[in-house]
C-alpha cells in the first residue's frame, strides 16, 4: 500500500506499507528494491528513509524522459492506496563502517541512497559529511527535510553551479582526503566519474563507492560470439546479439536473474576457466578483476570460452 507525494523538479516519493501490516525485514544504508510498477516494468529504487525504520520503505522517483516504461507509469498511474510489488532490499553500495570519516557526494536524484546513509552515520554518532549538488535549490528534491535533519549542520548545498565551478568545488571537497575517509557518491553517470577520478587522485580504489542509479542500455552491449561451457560438459554458442542467460534458457538451462541489466547481481555465476568482459555495476572493481565469477545477464567474454559452474 503506498503514499505518494510531490518532492519538487519532477520527483515523486513513494512511501510503502506492507499490506499485512508487518514490519519489513532490515534494510542497511545504500540499499536498493527491485519496484515492478502497473505496466509490468521492473526498476531498481534506492531506499532514501532511515533504515532502522521497518514500518515502511521509501524510495524517490524522477520522471525520466526517456523511461522505456518504469518511472513515468509510476508518476502517472499510482496514486495513493495503491499496491506495489517490492523485492526484499538488496546492498551493493554499503557503508565502510571501519571509516573514520565518510564524504557523501551526491546529484540530483542521486542524494536518494546517501539519505540513508546520513541518517544511519548520524545515529550511529560516526564523522560525515554530505554534499548535494542541485541545479536550483529552490525547487530541489529533498532540500526541505536535510534542512531540517538532526544532521542539518553535515550537509553542504551546492546550488546551480556550472561544470568548471563544480569540478572546483570537487577538488576542494576530496583533495585532501586521508586513507581513512571514504568517498560514496551517486548521481548521472558524468558526475560520478568526475568524483571518482578526483578522489582517485588522493585516496586508493577501494575508499571510493559509487552507485549505479541507471542501468546501462544493455541493448548495446553486443559484442563478438564465444562459447560457453558448463561444468556438466556442455558447450552453448553464445552470439553477439544475444546474453548467456539467454542462450541457458534457451536450452532449458534457468539461471536465477531479477534486473537483467548487470545491477543486482542474483545471475553471478562462479567462472572455471576464461575470461569474461565484465559489463556489470554489481561486481566490485576487486571482483572484477579477480576474474572468478561474472554477471552472466550483461557481461560476455574476451576469451574464445568461458567454463562457469552452475550453482
Ligand atoms: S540479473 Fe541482475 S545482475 Fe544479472
């Protein structure tokens, strides 16, 4: 059963109770919910409420021109009362908790999963402090309730700045970070990477978190044919137009998936021999680059066969 309400620059909030009342299972800071809307479509929300709050669950909608049927069903065709299929939260942006001190940097709809994650530091009494780009603030999503958030005085406004004062601002946030800070951020694509490779510049790969708001097109994630082989012995042909998933199904072959789009990581399959073109957003750089396993919806191969272990 869901609330809905305005939150300012075409964003809607969606306040959700379970229809039997009970309490959702726990969720922590950064975590995400698959929401199947009225058309059938599947989208990943981050959860933006207080996580130790098990009543209901929040999550932030922004109405995307170029929705393929996600966000704007969900701003035109629920309204309150409504019902809303939600998955169990699932984290792959967590909170470093060993820390000293955590830099929350965020734009647009992006300050969702930071949200959570101010007001989990802030209970928790740990060091942090929360930067939230917007293009005006006098409609900006969200900028009423940090203004009067317990950690009002954590949260730093960046309002209507241009990409060379940001990158400034950028620089002057994150340059003079320690090994003990870490850096989560969240917002369009270009901003994230921007954040990423200034902090890059001061602290190591592993301080630096960011979230994968939008899934990638993974339309256009063809590539070059390989073969996949199973630990049973069998050998698929997996073309270019066309993921592992796929091809398994095909042949009767269920893998386990939910997003389909590299964010969830429930198709991550353990990887024998190869090495796979990872594509995916749920895998850790660390991950990735062990080459062990591989989200088999989006990522393909750079060797001519890949072996994966079916669980
Ligand atoms: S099904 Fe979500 S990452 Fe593959």
């Amino acid at each position: 059963m869901v609330e809905v309400r305005d939150e300012g620059q075409g964003v809607k909030l969606f306040r959700v109770q379970r229809t039997d009342r009970r309490a959702f299972e726990e969720f922590t800071a950064g975590a995400h919910v698959d929401v199947t809307g009225p058309t059938g479509v599947t989208r990943q929300y981050s959860l933006c409420g207080p996580p130790k709050d098990r009543t209901r669950m929040t999550f932030a909608v922004k109405r995307e021109a170029s929705s393929r049927g996600g966000s704007v069903a969900l701003h035109d065709r629920v309204v309150a009362g409504d019902e809303l299929t939600l998955s169990a939260p699932r984290n792959l942006f967590p909170l470093q908790l060993r820390a000293a001190h955590h830099v929350l940097v965020g734009a647009g709809i992006g300050i969702t999963p930071l949200l959570s994650m101010a007001h989990e530091l802030h209970r928790l009494g740990r060091a942090f402090a929360l930067h939230y780009f917007v293009r005006d603030a006098s409609t900006a999503a969200f900028l009423p309730q940090l203004r009067a958030a317990p950690f009002a005085a954590a949260v730093t406004v960046h309002d209507g700045l241009a990409r060379a004062a940001q990158g400034e601002v950028l620089e002057g946030v994150l340059g003079r970070l320690g090994e003990d800070e870490h850096v989560y951020t969240c917002g369009p694509g270009g901003f994230m990477d921007r954040v990423v490779e200034i902090g890059a510049r001061t602290l190591p790969a592993d301080n630096l978190h960011r979230e994968h708001f939008t899934a990638r097109d993974v339309s256009g994630l063809a590539s070059d044919a390989f073969e996949v082989e199973l630990d049973t012995g069998e050998v698929f042909e997996v073309p270019a137009d066309r993921s592992i998933v796929e091809v398994l199904a095909a042949h009767g072959i269920d893998v386990d998936t939910s997003c389909r789009e590299g964010i969830c990581g429930t198709c991550v399959l353990p990887v024998l021999s190869g090495v796979p073109d990872h594509r995916d957003h749920c895998l850790t750089a660390r991950e990735k680059a062990a080459n062990d396993q591989m989200a088999t919806c989006v990522s393909r191969s750079r060797s001519a066969r890949l072996v994966l272990e079916l669980e």
